[in-house]
C-alpha cells in the first residue's frame, strides 16, 4: 500500500477541521447560520478584529459587520440574486471591538448537506489595508510619474515604437519641438532630423547603435515644426520587457542651443582674451621705447635748435639744420604712433560733430589718395556727436585712407560711411572688452586685395606689414586700434581677399555741444627771468633743456632725481617753476615730488614733461585735473609758450580773493561800478573761474562762468552778456577762435582777454587782461565799456 493509499484510509481525528480553520491567522473565518447568527469564530477573525468567539457567538454578524447586512437579513436571498448561484463578494467596513473600522474583502459561500439543503454560510474576510495601500501608492506613482513628464519642460522625453515611431509625448517635447501630441503620435522621429542628416542615414543609425551597444548619444542640429533649427543633446537607449524581449526605444532631447553659443561666446572671449593680453604686453614694450626714443629725440632736437640760433648768417647749415629737425619731427611722430598703439598718449578729447569733421577732412584726404580713387561718403541723417582727440581721430583716418590706397594698388574706390550705432548687451557679452551703449560709427571700405584670416589675425600688431620691405612702418592699423580703444571705442575687421576690406569705428556717443578744433597761435616767444629746477635722469635730455632755459632769460637749477630735487626745494631757495619728467628713478615719484614740494613753497608752479606717462599723471587717457603737462620731444617756442601759460595760470590761482567793499581795511577796494555789467569768464582751470567771478561779483557785476568753449557758447544760448573774459589757452579749443565764434552770432559782445602770453597784433580784442590780475586790473578792463553802454 502506498504512503497515499494509507493516507486517504487513515482516520482524521474530529477536531482536524477546527484546528485547520483556528491555524489561519491572516483571515477572519467563520461559519453563520441561515438566519445570520455566529456558530463559529476562529483565531484570524479574533486577531483581525479583536472579537473573542464569546463575544460574537450566538449573535447576528451584523454585530460586527454592519456594512455588509442588516440584522434578520436573508443570506439565502443574497446568494440567491447571483446570477449564477453561488459565492458573493463584499467589499465592506468591519467594525472593530476597540470602535475604529477596517476595510475588508469578505466572500460569503453556502454550506449544504448531504440533501443539498442550505445549512448556513461559510464567510472569509482579509484585511484589505495593505492591499489599498499597495493600490494607492502605484495610482499616486502613477500619478507622480504623469505629472513629472507633464511637468518636464525643458526635455523632450517620448518613446519610440521598434520601428521608431512616437508613441508617447512630453509637454517639454511639444515646447521644444513645436509639435502637439495629436499630430505627431504615430510619425517617425525620423521628421526632427535636418535634411542632410536624413539624407546620410542618421535616424537609423542612431537605433541600431542604441539597440546594439545600449546607448546612443550625440549633440547635433534638429528641426522644428516651424523650420528653424536648434542644437540638441539627445539620448537614446533600447526598452525590453521582462521576458528581454525588445519592444522601442526612450528617447531624450535638450535644447542646448543656448549652452552651445555660451560655449562658443566663451572660446571667443578667451581668443579675445589672449589677444588682448598679448597686444597689452606689445603696448608695455612700445611704451618703454617710445619713452627712450623721445628722450633722445629731445637731446637731437634741442641741440639742433641751439645750434640754429648759433648760424644764423650760414644759409647752407640752416638748411642742414632745417632738414635735420624735419627728421626729428618724423621720429617724433614715429614714437607718438607706438604710444598710440600702447594707449599710453596723453589725448586732448573735445566734442565733434563728425559730418563737419568729416567734411573738412575732404580736402587732405583726396589730396592724400590721388585722382585715380574714387571717394564716395555715406552720412545717415541725425549722427550723433562724439567725444575724442580730433587731431588723433584725423592721423587715425589718414592712415586707414593710405593703408587702403596701398591695398587698391592706387586705383579703386574708398567709401567713407558714417552713422549712428547701438552695440547692445549681447554683443557686449561676446566682446568682452566692448562696454554696450551708444558710439558713432565710421566705416572705411576699399576695393583692395582684402586679407586672409591669418593676416587679419595679426593686423593690428604693431610693425606687422604685408607691404614690400622699405615701404610702412607697420604702425598705421595698430595706432588706429590704440587710440580708438584709449578713446573708449571698438575697432572691427571685415574682409575677404579679392573683395577688399572694411574697418569700423565705433567711438562712443558724446551728449555735449560741438567743440570747435583747437587753433595754434602764432605768438611771440617771450622768456622770463624766473627761477626754474628742472629735474631729469637723462643727462643729456637735463643739459640740453637747461641751455634752451637760460636761452630764454631764466635761472635755471638742476637735479638728477626726485630726492635731490626735493632737497634742493627744501635747501629754501626761491623756485617759480618745477620742470620734472614724469617717469624719473628713485623712491621718490614725480607726481609726489610736484605735491611735496608745492607744500613747502605754495608760490612755486609745476610743469610736466614725459613722452610715455605710464599712467602717472593720466588716467582714462586724460590728464588728472589741475595737471600741466608737455610732451616731448617739443620745440623751444612749445616749451616758451607753455611755462609762460602755466606760471600766469598759477599766479592768479594764488592772487588772494578779494575782500569785499564794506568789510575793506587799510587800502579803500576799487569803486563799484555804476551800472552793473553781464560779464562772462571763460578758463578751464576751476579755481580761476572761482577767484575770478568773485572779483568780478564784489565789483558789483553780474558774472556767469564756463570751462570750455561748449560750455560757453551753450551760456550764450540762454542769456545776452556785454562782455566776455577768455582764457587765451584754454584746453580744446583756443580763446581766440572761441572769441571768433563768440562774434559771429553776438557781433555787439566785448572781447577781453585774460593771458600770460603775447596775443597777436592781427587778432582783434577789445582788452587784454594780464596773469595775475586782481580786483583793480578787472575794474580797470571793465570800465570802458560802462562808460560807453546805455544807463
């Protein structure tokens, strides 16, 4: 007999089938009568809901279970509405013994007899926590996971049939792509693909290799529904089910489109970068020579306008001599170039109008390039004024004029074009060394041979020249960029070889008046008999400017550095003028040399010299405020006209203010006029402006005051003075073509002269008043013309 046989005929003990039931403990099982009341409870039903038997037996299971029948309520009438007959179903609340409720599933089936007769109901609740749980976590994953891919904006995440078609679609793939989920489920992908891509087989290929190396990844240009295209970094990688069976593909696309130009933008700026550096290195080397050169070319130049003084009967050595300086002049314009290039030159900006600036360059620049080239100027309506060094801003054209004549093999076309210009913060990001703003435009185009990019690359490198040996320096294009970029401005290449080139300008937008260009008078050469120390390291720079001195009548004292300098000023000589280079050896530097010394002896003027300022004494390519600087080299009648200037100008900064009349001791104060005049005073140095309008104001005048000529001429505009007190010097634009300017729109307007020069006998005045003046000098300038004006 088997071990099965034995088992089917060995006898169960009768309690067998209780202690099944009591051994299921993750189920309330128990047995109810027809009528509904409990005959048997087992142990899961007590854990499940914490009824003993004792407390449920003999009672209606509605007791405990209430959502699932009503008391005296007819199971056989339940199971028989089943359709078929049978077991049903109940998803219902059971009520604990401690009060709270569990949720249960609960299946009910009939319990028969041997005749088939319904003898009671067989119920088997579980507790259906867990199971709500577990089905409430995957619908609020679900859920999750919906709201993720709606909320994902900025990646395109879509699935791919085998065959790679779409068949789901992201929010972030509709804002990217441009298409709506409707119109592009079913479609192959395929369709974001450029043309050439399709063309060369991309798509498929980008499965096989995700499908046969389980990735595939690549930045590349994709279409939009509207044409445009976008640089994307997309990802895609094959899909199995359980079984490893493959069934498509996930796809991933970003719109990098942005980071792709930040990249390039940041591969420019570090060219830009380099570049910059490299030119800046360049700038420093330039400088230093220019700064050397200028020192010797000061030594040649003075000696020989010594030496001029000495043969003046010898025609045929004046003539030497004359050609000799001409060259000196060449050198010196060679060294203002490498300063220029090095934006180290002091500038001299002023307000132009670039149309008239332009229209009076004409001449020179038709005379410069020949007949054989056309000249065609472009001027677009309304251009804005702009600030810079006009005589920089002329020699800057000039030579983009002969650089392209020589490009054009003198014979071609030049086209001039100006306008107006916004570089905006976008392109400020990409030229790092651009500020965005407002600038005028000058563009410069020739018919020439144009460049290749590796001359381009080096075009503004000073003494970089694709000119035969012998014929340029290599300096015209790199002081153009120097000065452009010293003057606050951006200088851009374009050109293509055979199609010629174009240069632009762009100098920033100035919102002042127009300044008139600056007239050299041709005054006299006057001397004095003031003591001057001149202090300079280069010997024969020293000996050469101490004989141009006392050729000129003053008593001269010398040092070779600051410190010695300092201690001569301390020894308690009388000094009027300190003469120092600006980049001078020692501890001592040149600017704080000029402050200690003006502490010890107040009464004593400074003048600058240099032909590289290194910042000294400039900054932002701009003398400080209150500086005096000449630049070398420089002749004997610069530096005359220069020291007279600077002492008058020091002179009358230190005439004691005046006191007023009613406050007056010792000495009565000059008489107050009888009728108060309109009077105008015009110096670019503050203090005198202030000095001056006092005087002028405790004379019992009324006085308005201006710094520039802009300044001035925008005084006139809005009130009528009778006269007009102008600094002959004045730093832009001279006096006397102010005064000229003055007298064409108020031909009634009385012309003083406030100077420590000699003004020339044909310009016409209607005064001069001498540095220092005082209160009487301005009282006597001024009576004429209260005498002759109407009460």
């Amino acid at each position: 007999m088997s071990e099965q046989q034995a088992a089917e005929e060995r006898p169960w003990p009768a309690s067998c089938p209780q202690r099944l039931v009591d051994s299921i403990l993750s189920y309330a099982v128990y047995m109810v009568s027809p009528e509904g009341t409990v005959i048997s409870w087992n142990l899961g039903a007590r854990n499940l809901t914490g009824w003993a038997d004792s407390d449920v037996i003999g009672k209606h299971y509605s007791v405990f279970y209430p959502s699932a029948a009503a008391p005296g309520e007819d199971l056989r009438t339940v199971l028989a509405a089943e359709t078929p007959p049978g077991s049903v179903r109940r998803d219902g609340w059971v009520r604990h013994r401690d009060g709270s409720h569990l949720r249960v599933d609960t299946t009910i089936d009939p319990v028969r007899n041997e005749q088939g007769e319904i003898i009671g109901f067989a119920f088997v609740s579980r507790d259906l926590a867990d199971v709500t749980a577990a089905d409430e976590a995957l619908r609020q994953s679900e859920e999750q996971f919906q709201l993720l891919m709606r909320g994902v904006v900025d990646y395109a995440i879509y699935m791919l049939d085998q065959d790679g078609h779409v068949s789901t679609w992201n929010a972030g793939a509709e804002r990217i792509k441009g298409y709506a989920r409707e119109e592009i489920l079913g479609s192959h992908f395929s369709r974001f693909y450029t043309p050439e891509d399709r063309e060369a087989g991309i798509p498929a290929h980008a499965l096989r290799t995700a499908l046969k190396e389980g990735r595939y990844e690549s930045e590349a240009w994709r279409v939009r529904k509207d044409g445009t295209r976008f640089f994307a970094h997309v990802v895609i990688d094959p899909i199995f089910d359980p079984s490893n069976n493959h069934v498509g593909f996930a796809k991933i696309t970003r719109d990098i489109t942005e980071k792709q130009a930040a990249k390039e933008a940041l591969e420019r700026t570090q060219r830009a970068l380099q570049q910059a550096q490299k030119l800046e290195t360049i700038g420093k080397l330039t400088g230093g020579v220019a700064h050397d050169f200028n020192n010797l070319l000061q030594v040649i130049g003075g000696n020989l306008q010594l030496l001029a003084a000495d043969m003046s009967n010898n025609e045929r050595a004046r003539q030497r001599l004359a050609n000799a300086l001409a060259g000196v002049h060449r050198g010196a314009k060679l060294a203002s170039h490498l300063l220029a290039f090095g934006r180290r030159q002091p500038l001299v900006p002023s307000v132009i109008n670039i149309r008239r600036f332009l229209r009076g360059f004409d001449d020179m620049l038709r005379r410069s390039l020949g007949e054989a080239i056309e000249i065609e100027t472009i001027v677009a309506g309304g251009v804005w004024h702009t600030m810079a060094d006009s005589a920089q801003l002329e020699n800057a054209m000039l030579n983009l004029a002969i650089n392209a004549r020589d490009a054009m093999s003198g014979v071609g076309r030049l086209t001039i074009e100006i306008g107006n210009a916004y570089l905006d913060d976008a392109y400020a990001r990409s030229h790092p060394e651009v500020s965005a703003g407002q600038y005028v435009m000058i563009a410069v185009t020739d018919t020439g041979c144009g460049m290749t990019p590796e001359v381009m690359a080096q075009a503004v490198e000073p003494f970089f020249s694709t000119k035969p040996e012998g014929h340029g320096t290599g300096l015209g294009l790199s002081m153009v960029y120097g000065f452009v970029k010293q003057s606050g401005g951006h200088v851009t290449l374009y050109s293509e070889v055979g199609h010629g080139t174009t240069v632009r300008l762009y100098l920033p937008r100035s919102f002042e008046k127009e300044d008139v260009p600056p007239e050299i008078l041709p005054t006299t050469v006057i001397g004095g008999s003031e003591t001057i120390l001149v202090a300079e390291d280069d010997e024969q720079v020293c000996t050469t400017v101490v004989d141009l001195l006392r050729g000129l009548g003053y008593q001269v004292l010398k040092a070779t550095d600051g410190e010695s300098a300092f201690a001569i000023v301390q020894s308690g000589i009388k000094i009027d003028l300190l003469f120092t280079d600006v980049v001078m050896p020692g501890q001592l530097r040149s600017p704080d040399l000029a402050r200690k010394a003006q502490e010890r002896l107040p009464d004593m003027a400074v003048l600058f010299t240099s032909g590289y300022t290194q910042n000294a004494i400039v900054h932002g390519g701009r003398l400080d405020k209150g500086v005096e600087l000449i630049t070398k080299p420089y002749t004997r009648e610069d530096l005359a006209r220069k020291i007279r200037h600077v002492l008058a100008n020091h002179r009358q900064r230190r005439n004691p203010r005046p006191a007023q009349p009613d406050r007056a001791e010792g000495a009565p104060a000059p008489p107050l006029s009888r009728r108060p005049l309109a009077v105008l005073l015009v110096d670019d140095d503050e203090q005198i402006r202030e000095i001056g309008g006092e005087m002028i104001r405790g004379l019992g005048h009324v006085v308005l005051t201006a710094g520039n000529a802009g300044e001035a001429l925008s005084v006139l505009e809005k009130n009528a003075p009778e006269v007009v007190l102008i600094d002959v010097g004045l730093q832009g634009t001279s006096g006397v073509e102010l005064a000229a300017r003055i007298k064409a729109r108020r031909a009634d307007a009385r012309i003083i002269y406030a100077t420590g020069q000699e003004v020339p006998a044909d310009v016409p005045s209607d005064g001069v008043l001498r540095k220092p003046y005082d209160s009487a000098a301005i009282a006597a300038a001024l009576q004429p013309f209260i005498a002759t004006s109407k009460a």
